[in-house]
C-alpha cells in the first residue's frame, strides 16, 4: 500500500457502516476496498470509529460469510498501514488493540462452537488457540463455567503434536493458580477425552505421561473444589487405557487425589480391578502396579480404612457403611450423641445392611476404655442368640457360605444411591434414614452440618450411655432379625467385637 494522503471519502464510508441496512453496510464494505487497493487510507481520526464498525458488522448474523471476509480483510489492511506507520496518529495503541480483542474474540467463539475438534486443527492454529484460551481465562475467569472451554483446553493437552501438548503443560501451573476451579475441571476433563480417545500412536505416549505428572504437580490447588473427593475415581476410569507406562502415572495421580471420604471406592475400584487382572490372563506387571497402589491406599489413611474392607464377602453393607460414615467424618463433634442414639434405637433395626452399619458405627464412636467395654457388652447381649445360631449352623453347612436375599451379586460401581429409574433410594437407605433422621433425632443445618435434637441427646454422659445395656422386647425389629440367623450378618458382628475388645483391653 502507497503511503498516500487520507481520503475524505471514508466519512461516507463510515455513515453506511454504522446503519442498520444491511445494503448500506455492503455497499460501505466495497468502496473502503476500493480505495484501499488503490492505497487510499482513512483520516486518522476516523480509524477507532472505522474499527468499530466493522466489528460490529462482522458481528451481525445476516452478514453472509464472503461479506464478512471482505470486512476482515479492511480490518487487516487498517493493522498493516498502522505498524508500517502509513497512518500517522497518537492512538495506534489503541487502534491496534481493538483489532487484536475482536481478533481473540472470533478465535474464542471458533474455539467455542468447535471444542471437540480443536485437536484436528492445524498445528499453528493449535497454538493460537492455546493461547487464546490463556489469555481469556486470566482476563475474565468466568468462562470457566462454560464446560466447552473447558473441554476444549482439554482436547489440547491431548494432541497428537508434542509441541501443542507442552504449551498446554506450560499453561497449567499458571491458570490453575489463578483461576478457581481450573485445575478440577481440566484433569476431569482430560481424564474423560483419553477414555474416549486413548492414543493411538507410540509418539503420544510420552505426551500423556508429561500431563498426567503435571496433574499431579498443580493436586493441591483442587483440593477445594466441592468435587474433589470424587476426581480419584475419575481418574482411574482412565486406566482403560493399556499402555503400562500410562496405567502407572494414572495409579499415581490416583493414589494422590486420597481423602478420608474417597479411599473406601478407590479401594474398592482397585480391589475389583486386581481380582479381574488375575482371571484376565492380563501381564502380571499391571497386576503388580495394582497391588502396589492398594498397599499405598491402606498406609495414606488407615484410620479411614476398616480393617476387613478387603473382604469381597461384606459388599452388600457398603453402601449403609458409606452412607453414616459420611456423617461422622464431616460431623466429628456428634461422635458421643450418636453412640447414645444408636444404642438407644438398635431396636428398630429391621434388614441386616442397616444392622451391620449401625453395629460398625456403636464400634467406632467407642473411643474410650470405658465407652468400648460398654459397647462389647451390648452388642454381645442384643446378637448372643445371632452368633450361637452361626455357630451352629457352620456345623451343619461346613465350609459352605448360606446366600441370603439381599446377597444377590451386583456390580457396586455400577449401583448409585438410588434405583434403576432414579426416582426412589434402594430400601436399606431408605431405612438407614429413618434410623438416623427419625428414632435418632439427626438434623441437617442450614449450613449443611448435622446436629442432634435436644429431646434426643439425653442428660447423661457419653460414657454412661455406653454401659446402658439395651433390652429386647419380642415386638422389636432387631429381635427378629436376631433370630432370622443371618449368618452374614453374624460374621460381620463377630468382627466389630473383636475389634472392640481389642480397644477394651488397651
């Protein structure tokens, strides 16, 4: 472009610009061509009020695709005259500004509509939208709560080019310490696109490896996310992938996202997947990085862990376990009232689930020499009959394990709180409720803690309350459970006593 004089003609320009005729817009489109091709150049004062317009234009839904390219390539001619100084004026900076945020602003919106094929892209393209999306989220955080963002930012750090890949590792440390909720986002992300799309090249494996310990390296700032006890098990999902070296950073991304709340189901989960390696014929090096990540769960938090976990036997009181320990790890301070209350309403128990939880939870609100040897003796008079009936049916039976109905094999991952249809919880939860919320007296707080209604706490100590030894009256529920002869349910309670007298002997 000739270093001409400014031409007047771009004040005409800019009125049919600003209209809301869309002929008028066209039309203003073609003559600032024109002139531009023929190296006529807008009056510096109008530049800012021209760059306006044509982003405005550029915006506009009726405009078809080639309008909109020809006003693309006036704003590009406006940005070349500026840098080479063809357009002499005192607010360049400005000027040059407006047209890289509208420029960032499409990028976003491609990146937006097409957020599952970004990774498809060019290389360079790659790139720019990587930094794009940096930029964007540094300067308004608030596009996080758009999950195709998200999930875009995510398909990158998946890409088949190793250059792309690192930017994304570079970006990491950075946006996960400046934007809330960052890093949770993009590692469930992240997580879930290397299931769909696990790699497929030798090349990409070094890729994944290099994201995963970068993952690992920015935990801590999740750490506060709402969802964070749930993000282990997601990223175990990803252990679908085969590769050794990936299913080993993702057992070690795993292992560290532990919390007292989530060890249970990680467990679980790689207690499943090791019995299934064993019987799959799968190379006996997964099934020792298996074994390894479990030994490594049981020493993070053992004092979350029941010693019998492990014990495929004990599945189907999970769930009720899960469901009062949940309350007792958020509410520690309500230990002593709900002792009390269990012991007190043990009567109105009816399925062996909820029996088995309340039992587990009498033995770990025990805290004290004189609390544990209260609660030895109530459990051993209200399930003496239990435990004689186990014993003798053992004789009979042998070795060989009585099934009951509510032992009906299931897949525990593949069960959530509530049935097949979502609408109603499975009965044992719905009976571990009205144990706590109704004979008990638990509340939920506004705040989302728990308390006990004063009418339920009783005036006595929590030690006392553990030597008062309940009775059974024939019309109560747990008396006919006693005497159905569960024994499941006789086992589990042999192991809480002597995990209890182990306490009382202390």
């Amino acid at each position: 472009m000739e270093n001409t004089p400014p031409c007047g003609d771009f004040s005409m320009i800019m009125a049919n610009l600003e209209s809301e005729n869309p002929v008028a817009n066209i039309a203003a489109m073609n003559h600032a061509l024109v002139l531009m091709d023929g190296g006529k150049l807008p009056e510096p004062q109008l530049v800012c009020r021209l760059i306006a317009g044509l982003v405005s234009n550029l915006e506009k839904p009726h405009h078809e695709i080639a309008t909109k390219r020809g006003f693309r390539s006036i704003l590009k001619a406006i940005s070349d005259a500026i840098t080479s100084n063809n357009i002499n004026m005192d607010s360049k900076g400005e000027a040059l500004h407006a047209i890289q945020c509208y420029l960032m602003n499409e990028a976003l919106r491609r990146i937006q509509h097409h957020a599952s094929m970004v990774r498809l892209l060019k290389v360079p393209d790659q790139l720019t939208a990587v930094k794009v999306m940096y930029t964007f989220f540094h300067s308004s955080p608030g596009i996080m709560n758009d999950t195709r963002y998200v999930r875009a930012f995510a398909s990158l750090m998946l890409s088949p080019h190793a250059t792309v890949v690192y930017a994304c590792a570079g970006a990491l440390p950075s946006l996960s310490r400046v934007v809330p909720g960052f890093a949770f986002a993009v590692a469930r992300a992240y997580c879930n696109i290397l299931i769909v799309f696990p790699p497929q090249l030798s090349l990409q494996i070094p890729s994944v490896i290099l994201i995963l310990d970068r993952l690992k390296q920015i935990r801590m700032t999740m750490v506060d996310h709402p969802g964070f006890d749930n993000l282990a098990m997601d990223v175990l999902g990803a252990l679908a992938n085969r590769n050794f070296a990936v299913r080993r950073k993702v057992l070690n991304l795993a292992v560290s996202l532990l919390t007292p709340r989530n060890i249970v189901d990680v467990l679980w989960f790689l207690k499943n997947e090791l019995d299934l390696a064993a019987t799959a014929n799968i190379p006996i090096e997964y099934q020792q990085m298996l074994a390894e990540a479990i030994r490594e769960c049981q020493s993070a938090y053992p004092e979350s862990i029941m010693r019998f976990i492990l014990d495929p036997k004990y599945l189907v009181f999970i769930d009720c376990i899960c469901y009062i320990k949940e309350i007792m790890d958020r509410n520690p301070m309500l230990r002593a009232q709900l002792l009390k209350g269990i012991l007190r309403a043990l009567r109105h128990v009816k399925t062996s689930p909820v029996c088995a939880a309340a039992v587990w939870a009498i033995s770990v609100c025990s805290e004290s020499l004189l609390e544990a040897r209260g609660s030895v003796d109530a459990i051993f008079s209200l399930f003496e009959d239990l435990l004689k009936r186990r014993d003798m049916e053992k004789l009979i039976n042998g070795d060989r394990e009585v099934e009951h109905e509510y032992m009906l094999p299931r897949d525990y991952y593949g069960v959530k709180d509530r049935d097949a249809q979502g609408d109603h919880l499975k009965p044992w939860l719905v009976e571990m409720e009205e144990l706590l919320f109704v004979h008990i007296g638990l509340t939920q707080q506004a705040d989302g803690c728990y308390a006990i209604a004063s009418s339920s706490k009783g005036s006595s100590s929590s030690e006392d309350a553990s030597l008062s030894i309940p009775s059974l009256d024939h019309t109560d529920n747990l008396e006919i459970l006693v005497q159905s002869g569960d024994v499941l349910l006789a086992d589990f309670v042999d192991e809480i006593l002597s995990m209890l007298l182990e306490k009382a002997r202390v």
